[in-house]
C-alpha cells in the first residue's frame, strides 16, 4: 500500500493526455515541489476525468479515473491550491459533493 499523508487538489485544469513526467512537472509549477508520501489530484475542463500523481519517497505513481456519467465536484473560481482530508478524498473519487465532508466523516449542509 502506499502512504499518502496529504492530499492536495489543483484547481486548474490538466490535460489528460500528460503523461507521467509532463504530470510531475505541473505538480513542481502549481504546488513548488513533489513532496514524499503526498498525492496531488488534477482534473480536465470537464471534470469527468481525474489524474492522481503520488511520490512514494522512492519515485512516482500516476493514477487515472473516469466518471462514465456525472463530473466530480471540482471547485471553480478558486485561485491557488486546497488540501483535502481522506473521507473528502474518498468522497471525491466517487463523484460525491466532498465540500459537505467533516473531519469526522459526517456529512453537515456549509
């Protein structure tokens, strides 16, 4: 398994068709570095698609996932980075609105 102990979200969208290394160099722009055991998300204009690129402290991993119907909740309008918990990020993945996500897993109305 690999550790993950923060993940950040690019508010910006990212072309798909990067591969592993045109992701890594977005991550070094938009965030200043790769850190060891952080995940950094990235979505297309559409937000139908997403890329995971994560530094495992020995290289990096690229993930890819595709929503067949729907978009994921990507925020628009925000400029810079956000950091988000793991059952945001497990809300995330599966196209559920993570914004309503406590830190205690509980979903609350902002």
């Amino acid at each position: 398994m690999i550790r993950v102990e923060s993940i950040w979200m690019a508010v910006q969208p990212l072309d798909m068709r990067a591969g592993t290394e045109a992701a890594l160099a977005r991550v070094v722009l938009v965030f200043g570095a790769a850190r060891p055991h952080h995940a950094y998300l990235f979505a297309n204009r559409r937000a139908n698609r997403m890329k995971v690129i994560v530094h495992d402290g020995f290289g990096v991993w690229l993930a890819a996932r595709r929503l067949n119907s729907g978009k994921f909740a990507w925020p628009k309008n925000i400029d810079g980075t956000l950091t988000l918990s793991r059952p945001q990020f497990d809300a995330l993945v599966l196209g559920l609105p993570w914004q309503l996500v406590g830190e205690a897993g509980v979903i609350t109305t902002l």
